[in-house]
C-alpha cells in the first residue's frame, strides 16, 4: 500500500475534527478543487467548497485504499455525513506539505 502524504493526511484529519481554517490552510494559494465537476479554485474556492458539502455538511473520511497514478495518488474514501454517503476516488496532486489539486471523480 502507498503512504498517504502527509498534506493529504492533513485534509483528511481537518475534515474529520471539523477544523475549517486548518482543512484550507492544507491547499496551496492556487490549488484547485473539482468535486464532480465542479470547480474551485485558491483558498477562496476550498474555503467556499468545503462551507458547502464538505465541514459545512459534516463530512468524515475513512480511507480505503490508496495508489499512484500519474503524478499524484488516488485515495479511495469512504464518505458520511449530511451530504454525500458512499466510497469516491479523490485524485491528489502535492506540493511540498500542502495539496495542490484535489479531484473528486463521479462514478
């Protein structure tokens, strides 16, 4: 199994204690954020993506698997909470210790 960075370990603690300055504090300046579709970008987009259907809906991540691809690694996640409930691939590219795309694929 591959390490999960720890920028990535980083978003994923954040959303799970509902820390909403340290989950954006874990992207880049430019970083980008696609959750389906949808993009997001800088601290503002995180910031404004993660008021909205991650911390704001009170997301937890437990992570399933986790493998390279590319430049980056995919974390499988099995998601709960008030919005979104089923496993999603989070496609993760780093930059030194913060995360500087986050992809989440639709099915």
């Amino acid at each position: 199994m591959v390490d999960v960075p720890a920028a990535v370990t980083r978003v994923i603690e954040a959303t799970n204690a509902g820390d909403g300055q340290a989950f954006v504090d874990a992207f880049t300046d430019d970083a980008y954020l696609e959750d389906w579709g949808r993009g997001f970008t800088g601290h503002e987009g995180v910031g404004s993506w993660n008021e909205s259907d991650n911390i704001g809906r009170q997301a937890h991540f437990e992570v399933m698997r986790v493998r390279t691809e590319g430049s980056g690694l995919v974390v499988t996640l099995q998601v709960s909470g008030g919005g979104f409930n089923g496993v999603s691939d989070f496609y993760f590219e780093v930059a030194g210790d913060r995360v500087k795309r986050m992809i989440i694929r639709a099915d």
